[in-house]
C-alpha cells in the first residue's frame, strides 16, 4: 500500500540541460559540476537567452552571477573585431572585490570559448596594464564605474559596440554615488543593447533607471528579503556605547565560528576597531576605502586561507566579499538601512554553512532594531554578551579538552615529579589541596590572575544591572538629547574595559622610516607589524612618532626574515625600512600619540 506522500504528484526538476545553452557553455556547466539551475538562474537565463532586456531582485548568494554571465557570452559574435577597446559586453560593479570575482567567473563559463577574454578593470590598480590589454582586445569588460569611466575619457574603452550591458547590485552602486557615471555609461553605449539590471532591493531610483534604460523588461524576483537569512542564526545584545569594544574581544573569545566579519558604520569606526582587536591579540585586519588595492586582495586572501580570523570593514568594503569560513556576523554598529542588514547577514551561512549574526543595539537606537525586524519579517533574539567569567570558563574547558589527548602523548615525568615536589606535605605536616593547585594552574592558563579579573566581572555585572534598569549613563544623555550613538566614534582605547596600564618600554627598540611629517599614525604602524611581520598586538610596546621617523618596542627579537618582510611593508606610502634602533644623540620631542599598552581583557 502507497503512503499518501507516493500519490502526490511531483513538479519535474529542471536542469541545465534543459536550458537549451550553446553546447560550449554547457561544456563549462558540466565541467564545473552545475546540474540544477538556482531559482534566479532558472528564470533569467531563458529571458536573457531570447534576447529580452530584465530586472532582476537577488540577494547575493543566489547565483546571479551565473544567470547573467552564460547569456552574456552567448551573445557574443566570435568574429567581430574587439581591438582597440571596442568590447562587445560590460558589466558594471559597484566594487573592486565585486569586479573581480565576477570576472573570475565569467572566465570560468568562457573556459570552452577560445578566444573570449574577459578584463577586470577598477580603481587602485595601474592604468597602463588595462589599457594595453583593451588595445589587444577583450570582448567582455567587468569594472567600477569610476574606473570605466576613466577610461571612456581617455579614449582607451568604447562602448559603440556593446551588445550586452549589466548592472549588478544596482542599488548599491547608486548609494554610493555613481548615478551620474552610470548615465554617462548608458549614453555612449550602443543603442541596440540587451541589458540585465540586478539589485537586491528595488526602489523608485533603481526603478527610474530601469524605466529609461531597459526595453519592455522581464521582471525576475526571488527570494523576498527575509529568506536571505532566515537561515542564519539572528541575534542582538544591548551594549552600551563605551563598552562595545570589550564586548566584542568577550563574543570573539567565546565564539566557535572559523572566521568572523565585524561590520561598523564608518571607515574611521572600522580602522579605530581594527586596531583596538590587534592591540588585545586578536588576529584581526581592517578592510576601508584607505586600503591598496593588493593589500586588500592579501586580506581576503588570508581570510580564505585561514591565517586571518577576524576582518573589520565597512558595507561598501565588503561587497563582494564571498569566504566560505565566515561563521559569524557581528554587528558593532546597528546599520542606519534595513537593506544594509540583510546584505550584512548574508555574508555567513554560505555552501551549507550554518552562521550566526549578532548586532550590538545602545539602549537607545531599539527603535531601529524593530524597523529592521519588520523589513525582514522576523523577530531577532536578545542574547547577554559574555562576560569576563564566561570567556574564562570558555578558555578553560578548551584546555581541559585537550588534557586526554596530551596524557596519551606521554613524557609527563617532569612535571609529575615538580607537581609531586609542590603538593608534598610540608615541615608542619600541611600540604597543598590537590584540586586548589590544578585551579590556580587552569585560572594562571587562561589569564586570570585573580583581582584584575574579579575586578573586570564585576564592572561587568554593574553595566548589566544598568541595562536591564534601563538607565545607563547612555540612556540618561539620550533622554537629554546627547546621541551618542548617532555622533563621530570616539576611539576604542576610551572603553573602560579596554583601558590598561601603560607598560615601561620593553623588548628591542625598533627604528622605522615614516615619521608625523609622512603623515604615519600608530594603526597604520600597527597594521603593517602584524600583518606583514605575523606579530600579535601583544608583541607591539610603545610607539614613538618623531618628524621624519618612529621608535617601536617590539617584546621578541626579529629574525631576518621577518625584519626584511617589515621593511618592504608601506605605512603613508612610504617603505618602513625596519632597524634595531642605535640611539641617536639629538631627537626632536615625539608626538604624544603612542600606543597603550596591550590590556588584558
């Protein structure tokens, strides 16, 4: 006998094949293990392939990509003449990071295409590489609109021939001001155009262009905005302002996510809470508009690798940014957007991935956490950020985890005999309390030293009373009208939590080559030691900034290898040219901006 499920008809999966795709295209499905078409990719690769104009609502992650880079090729006339920057496709992105990844991709659909090239161009690399390469020929040209738009003005790039024009994240791309370039691009594109406009959001601006600029087009929508991160887990804590840094190092040191992406509203947020993680040895980089190019495609790198745990950016730096690792969102700032939200959140829980995002809410900005839980249709759970206690607890059952696979290592005698030594019962026959003295060596492994410690639980515990009474001296200056949630960051080192003792100069004193009058400041000098020297913020002392070069105390010796990747790393533009510091005679006072000690958390 059938079960009642048996009986119920079943709707026909559609497949790749089904599309009907140009046999080398469909090559490059099947090498790349495509089987089944995402549901965006299912209904624009048929629209596009006919030859119609579409506006697309996707969510990045929904395969996109795909659903506008196979018609593209497809629309390609192998035999026309592309040289002299004459191309026959473009496509529009609204950052480097997005450029390039779609690039790659249309690459990889190309792979049985021979002859089809494909050119990244955006701003922060050379001109000259990209305009030889468009002199050669390149049929498909992905870019920035200010980098497009450079090289319409100098001639080196041509549109007359475009057969095929895409704009991805169009809603993006007008938030961030390109609106006047992007009608300077449709106006010198041919006239007989196909055209593709994809967004994650559609409101009345990205309407208007689509109006003006699309022919009678297929409207594709999938996934409505709350379906992007209905999968993740959704989360907030009520943090007031000034403890939003020691908060953060607590959920980084509980966390289990592989890696994480901490979002802030601002570029200075973002450099400010980069360099307040690396001074509390958190393995963290910063991503902003300030970052070159290459120094940018060596983070995500090292994020993708493994060698990087934390990344700090902005929304406008992170577009396009795609790692499998990223396990877990954090939100530092509430985003002013609800669109900014869902965008945030979808950067974790990738490739079947589960992820968890958490935004920190100041006790006066709910307002704006219910406005985004009605945009995306659902309810964020409050959770209590950890404490100073639980990060110890965290720490310690680590370690314990890993005693069994320690005791089948073996070659314990030495310490068996020191302990049997310390817990052997003394002249007035007292002894050691056996469980007293393996706390104390768990509490010594994982940092707590006992007063500071209790000292940090209870300010934390105070700061939580506060909240839950709804009167912290953040809630007392909004009802007054002071915002400060709403004003310019003040630094991460004026979080109490985070404020330590200054240390004397420790270690070997370091001279460098940038000084005040290069315009070097502590974070860029921060940045440069850990990321290219692999030191932690624990291993950086004092920094020194004088006219025309700094003095840094470095806790470890430097090899030379580690001395020469310094040395080569670029602070305000300049190559540091690390040395052991010889000590001059005649110095001229330092700037008073030095670097605080490496605080305990």
């Amino acid at each position: 006998m059938s079960t009642p499920d048996s009986t119920l008809p079943t709707e026909p999966q559609v497949t790749f094949a089904d599309l009907h795709l140009p046999a080398p295209l469909q090559k490059a499905v099947d090498d790349l293990g495509f089987t089944t078409p995402s549901p965006i990719q299912a209904e624009a690769i048929p629209a596009l392939l006919s030859g119609r104009d579409i506006t697309g609502v996707a969510q990045t992650g929904t395969g996109k990509t795909a659903a506008f880079g196979i018609p593209l090729l497809a629309a390609l006339d192998p035999a026309a003449d592309v040289s002299r920057g004459h191309v026959q496709a473009l496509v529009l992105a609204p950052t480097r990071e997005l450029a390039m990844q779609v690039a790659d991709a249309v690459e990889s659909f190309a792979a049985h295409l021979p002859g089809v090239r494909v050119l990244p161009v955006y701003g922060g690399a050379p001109y000259v590489p990209q305009q030889r390469a468009l002199r050669d020929g390149v049929q498909v040209v992905v870019g920035t609109p200010g980098r497009v738009m450079d090289h319409l003005e100098r001639g080196s790039l041509h549109l007359d021939t475009v057969k095929f024009l895409v704009l991805d994240e169009a809603d993006e791309m007008l938030r961030m001001g390109f609106a006047e370039d992007v009608e300077k691009i449709f106006g010198q594109a041919a006239t007989e155009r196909q055209v593709a406009l994809f967004s994650a959001t559609m409101p009345p601006a990205i309407r208007a262009v689509a109006d003006t600029h699309l022919n009678n087009p297929v409207q594709v929508a999938v996934s409505r905005q709350s379906s992007t991160v209905t999968a993740v887990e959704q989360t907030y804590a009520v943090v007031p302002f000034r403890h939003k840094v020691g908060s953060l190092v607590r959920v980084l040191a509980t966390s289990e996510a592989d890696a994480t992406i901490v979002f802030t509203r601002t570029r200075a947020a973002a450099e400010e809470v980069g360099v307040a993680l690396v001074e509390r040895g958190v393995s963290a980089a910063t991503i902003s508009g300030d970052v070159a190019q290459k120094e940018r495609e060596k983070i995500v790198e090292r994020l993708r690798n493994g060698s990087l745990d934390v990344l700090v950016a902005t929304d406008v730096a992170a577009r396009g940014l795609d790692v499998d690792r990223i396990g877990l969102v954090v939100n530092f700032d509430i985003p002013r957007e609800p669109e900014a939200y869902v965008h945030r959140v979808g950067r974790t829980g990738r490739a079947g991935r589960t992820g968890r995002a958490l935004s920190f809410v100041t006790p006066h900005e709910r307002g704006k956490l219910k406005h985004i839980e009605r945009t995306i249709r659902a309810k964020l759970t409050e959770v209590e950020v950890p404490s100073p206690r639980d990060v110890s607890a965290h720490r310690a059952r680590t370690i314990l985890g890993t005693v069994p696979a320690r005791l089948e290592a073996g070659r314990l005698e030495l310490y068996t005999e020191l302990l049997s030594e310390h817990l052997a019962p003394r002249e007035d026959g007292t002894a050691p309390d056996a469980a007293q003295v393996a706390a104390a060596l768990l509490a010594l492994a994982v940092g707590d030293d006992g007063p500071a410690h209790r000292a940090a639980q209870e300010e934390h515990e105070k700061e939580r009373a506060e909240v839950k009474g709804g009167r912290t001296r953040e809630t007392q200056r909004a009802e007054r009208g002071d915002r400060d949630g709403d004003r310019t960051h003040r630094h991460p080192r004026a979080d109490r939590e985070g404020r330590g003792i200054r240390r004397p100069a420790e270690g070997t004193r370091y001279r460098i080559a940038v000084g005040h009058t290069h315009g070097a400041q502590p974070r860029g000098i921060v940045g440069a030691l850990t990321n290219e020297g692999g030191l932690r913020g624990g291993d950086i002392g004092k920094i020194d900034i004088f006219g025309n070069f700094s003095l840094v105390d470095i806790t470890k010796p430097l090899d030379d290898a580690t001395m020469n990747r310094i040395g080569r790393a670029n602070v305000a533009g300049r190559q540091l040219r690390i040395s052991v510091d010889k000590g001059a005679p005649e110095r001229r006072a330092p700037r008073t901006e030095r670097r605080p000690a490496h605080a305990a958390h």
